[in-house]
C-alpha cells in the first residue's frame, strides 16, 4: 500500500471514532466511558478479525505451527504424554552406529 492510503486509513478511522465518541457525549454518556467503551469496542472487533484470518490462514496452509501443537498436548491426559518407547530409542540408536 501507498503511505499516503494508510495515513489516509488512519486518518478516516480517527475521524469516525471521533465522531462516535462526540455522538454518544451529545446523547447524554459521560465523555471517558463514550471514549472507553468506543476504544474497547474497537479492540474487541479487531482481535476477532486477527482470530478469524489466523484461523483461515492454518486452514489453508496446511502448516502445524508450535502453537497448535502446544494446545494438543495440553489436551492429551498426562500418561499418554509421558510415554516414552525405549525400544524404538535403541533401535534407532543400532542404525546410527551399524
């Protein structure tokens, strides 16, 4: 993109918070939570918007990523996780050394 479209982006965006926050003071809503609940609004759509594409982004890449991994294993009950086969350890350590 353009600097000029994201300052452009940024700009209009400020203008529309603004504009909201300025609505919600006329309407009778003290200015800090008019502010607060725009601002947290705003954050709320935004972290579902990063979940969503994060979401369709491992759908479609067909990528494990770490994290995933992590919270597979947190899932799995503790004895099949520690699970060790000392049986394939030393035979793959017999391949090593033949």
């Amino acid at each position: 993109m353009n600097p000029y479209q994201v300052m452009g982006g940024i700009a209009c965006c400020t203008l529309i918070f603004a504009g909201v926050v300025t609505f919600l003071t006329l309407q009778g809503v003290p200015l800090l939570v008019a502010f607060l609940g725009v601002y947290l609004l705003a954050v709320w759509i935004m972290m579902g918007m990063q979940r969503r594409a994060r979401q369709l982004f491992e759908e479609n890449s067909g990528v494990n990523y770490q994290r995933r991994h992590d919270r597979e294993m947190r899932l799995r009950p503790e004895h099949e996780s520690n699970v060790v086969d000392l049986d394939a350890t030393f035979n793959s350590r017999r391949q090593f050394q033949a």
